[in-house]
C-alpha cells in the first residue's frame, strides 16, 4: 500500500514539474516574440522597419529591450 502511495506522489510531482517546466518555457517564448521578429526585421530590411510609424516604434523597442 505505501509503495503505490509513494509511485502515485512521485507521478504527481513529476506532472507538476512538467506543467511547470512547459508554463515558464511558454512565458518565455511569448514574452521573446516580439523581440525576436524585430531582429528579423531588422536583418531582413532595417528601413522598412525605421519608416513604420515614422521610426516611433522602431526606437520605442530598441530602447526599452536593449
């Protein structure tokens, strides 16, 4: 009885380590995205990039996530 108590406490642990483990990479990801599509821009064609909202949003990015 004890050893399937403790398999099924183990299961759980490791299920919630996993959630938690796909929760942080999530935040992560989504929270990069828009950074990541900027460097893109920015390789692909930086003045396409500095002429969007007159370069508004370009410098608002560049400056606060550098």
């Amino acid at each position: 009885m004890d050893d399937a108590l403790q398999r099924v406490r183990q299961r759980r642990k490791k299920r919630d380590a996993t959630r938690m483990m796909i929760s942080l990479i999530s935040m992560y990801l989504i929270t990069n995205t828009p950074n990541l599509l900027i460097t893109f821009w920015e390789h692909i064609h930086i003045d396409s990039l500095r002429g969007v909202a007159d370069g508004l949003m370009y410098r608002y990015y560049s400056f606060n996530w550098s």
